[in-house]
C-alpha cells in the first residue's frame, strides 16, 4: 500500500512513470474514463481549498470513480471532538483512497498509520503539498522539457509557504539546480528546509529584491503572504504587499522565463502579467488534474490493506513545533528521525 506524504517518498523511476501516465491521459483522456469505476475516494478537507479539492474530485470522477467527504470539518464528526486517527480509521474502511488536507504539520503521515487505504497529502498546514510539486514539475517538464538545468526564483512567503518546501525538497532529485530564494528576512525558508537544502548539496542565494533577481531566471514561481498562519495580524499586514509582479516589471525577464503560482493569487501578480504567454499558472492548475489523474490510478492499483496496529503512546513528545500534530493528538507513537545528525520529528520534520 502506497501513501504519498512527501514526494521524495517516491523513487526518480516512479516519478518517470508517474510523468509518462499524465502525459498518456493528456493524450487520450476518454481511454482512462472507466479505470476507476467502483473505487472511492474520500476527501477530507480540514482547510479552504479551490484547485487541489477540486482537482482531486474532478480527476476521480473523470476516471469514473467515486467521491465523498467533506471540505468544511465542521461538517464532519471532527467538529464533536472526534480524533484524525478515528476519523481516519472509519474512512478508510469505506473509501480506495484518502486524499486530506489539514492545518497540522505531519498529520498525513499519522493518518498513514492508521489508515486501510493509501493516504494523499493535499497539504499539512506550512509543512508539504506533494501534489502540487507534482503539478509545478509536470508544468516545468511541459514547458521547458526538464526540470534539470535551472535557475528557479521562489518569491514570497518563504516561511509558511507548504508548496516552496516541497518543491525545493523534490528538486533536490534534479541535476543542476539553482535556487534565488527571494523573501523579506522575517519570511525566509523555514531553518529545517535549509538544513535539507546544505545537506543535498542544493545551490541557493537568498535575496529580498526581485527587480535584480528576474534578468537570471528560466522560472519565477510566485506565492501569496499566507495570511492564515500569523499568529500576530500586524505582521500579515507589514508583509502583505511584500513583491507584486507586474507587466512593467515582466520587462526585465528573459524571453522564455515561465512565471508559475499555485494558486491562489491575492494581489502578488497583477491583472496586466495574465495576458504574457510566460503567464503559466493556469496551465499548472491544468496540468495538477492530470498528474493528479495518474497519481490516483497508480495508487489505488495495489489495492486496500490493514495498517499494523499501533499501540498508544504514553510519553510526552519531544517535538516542540506547537503546529505539529503531536501537539494535539498525544496518543500517537513516537516517531524520530536523524538527518545528518540531528534529531528530527518523524511527523513535522522539525529539529527536536
Ligand atoms: C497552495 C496551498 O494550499 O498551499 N494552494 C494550492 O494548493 N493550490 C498555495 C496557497 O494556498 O497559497
């Protein structure tokens, strides 16, 4: 049984695979429309969502399969106090597979624990969003044939941003990478993701100007100043219109450089850069229901099976991220990992 927590969790060859199905569908998407017939797939939306809780639905139904589930928790048992391990456990029992989004870090992974079904991570509060790395590689791929050999600026909120840590871990398995992290210092990459970054050898700069950053760029992904995670509003509001990108500062681009976000925008790209065939972010969004498309197929393939039991935890947790998941589900096993030396939480990838 396959879970997809994080997309280094896939092998290079998979990932290949996994690009060669997309482009099939793209191809022929009416071959594919029966694949799914009789499969469920439960989405559980803990947080807001547009393209990735639309994208999943639509990909299931475009393969024939089924949907249920919920993108509002207070429609859902969870709103009574019920655990994520319950509510996963009661899920997993109807549905093929279970694509969740949540605000806690590390909580796709604790419900691969418990699940009978594989698990997606649409994204756990600021830590991963593995499918939308696999929509910015399949629009990279698209458009400028490789994801190797390229000089990538990501801009904005650094810090809370889920789909600039994936991306950056997942471009870690591509040649000759190199990354101009562009931020204000107090949105910065998270120190975990620079750790990672120093560890795998990445090549980066960062930066907070992107008027003299663009000249070098083959990709400018732009992302939104994540409102939902500042504790203190009166820093949203100091960081909000951190970076605009706009047709007057488009002039300072190459001529092939793609400008990608993963929506949704706030006010980071204006209206007039939409019309510039270097726009690619829509095109992303499309390409994430076709990727998406494959990912389900391929997951669901080995079918169901029963996840070892786990026994309840009694210790505290070492981990101190209060947006871990372990911060409010005590129950759940402890899991460590070393990186390098260094402790890490199992569930959120934090130092401990
Ligand atoms: C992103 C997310 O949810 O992290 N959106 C998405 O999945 N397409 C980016 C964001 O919310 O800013």
């Amino acid at each position: 049984m396959r879970h997809i927590i994080d997309f280094n969790d896939m092998t290079m060859d998979e990932w290949n695979s996994l690009y060669s199905l997309c482009r099939e569908i793209m191809a022929n998407p009416m071959d594919f429309r029966d694949e799914l017939r009789g499969k469920t797939m439960a989405s559980l939306f803990f947080e807001p969502s547009t393209r990735t809780n639309f994208s999943f639905q639509t990909a299931m139904l475009k393969l024939g399969g089924g949907v249920f589930g919920f993108s509002d928790p207070q429609f859902s048992s969870v709103s009574k106090g019920e655990t994520i391990k319950d509510t996963v456990i009661m899920c997993s029992s109807y549905a093929d597979v279970i694509v969740m989004r949540t605000p806690w870090e590390g909580s796709a992974k604790a419900a691969s624990l418990y699940s009978q079904c594989p698990v997606i991570n649409a994204g756990d509060g600021g830590h991963l969003h593995p499918t939308q790395t696999l929509a910015d590689l399949t629009t990279i791929t698209e458009l400028r044939g490789s994801a190797s050999n390229l000089n990538i600026g990501l801009c904005g909120d650094l810090k809370n941003g889920r789909t600039v840590h994936s991306l950056i871990k997942a471009l870690s398995r591509f040649e000759n990478v190199s990354f101009f992290l562009i931020s204000p210092r107090e949105l910065a990459i998270p120190s975990y993701v620079r750790s990672f970054m120093n560890e795998n050898g990445q090549k980066y700069v960062e930066v907070s100007n992107l008027e003299s950053t663009m000249p070098q760029l083959d990709v400018l992904y732009m992302t939104r100043i994540q409102r939902e995670r500042f504790s203190d509003p009166a820093e949203y509001e100091r960081h909000r219109h951190a970076y605009i990108l706009n047709a007057q500062k488009m002039k300072l681009a190459r001529k092939d450089m793609i400008v990608m976000h993963p929506l949704p925008r706030v006010d980071e790209i204006s209206q007039d850069v939409d019309g510039d065939p270097r726009a690619a972010y829509f095109k992303q969004a499309e390409y994430g229901l076709y990727i998406r498309m494959a990912l389900l197929l391929s997951v669901t393939r080995d079918g169901k099976g029963l996840p070892e039991f786990v026994a309840p935890e009694v210790r505290p947790h070492a981990c101190h991220n209060p947006r871990c998941i372990t911060a409010t589900n005590p129950y759940l096993p402890i899991i460590n990992k070393q990186e390098n030396g260094t402790v890490c939480c199992g569930y959120c990838d934090k130092e401990i």
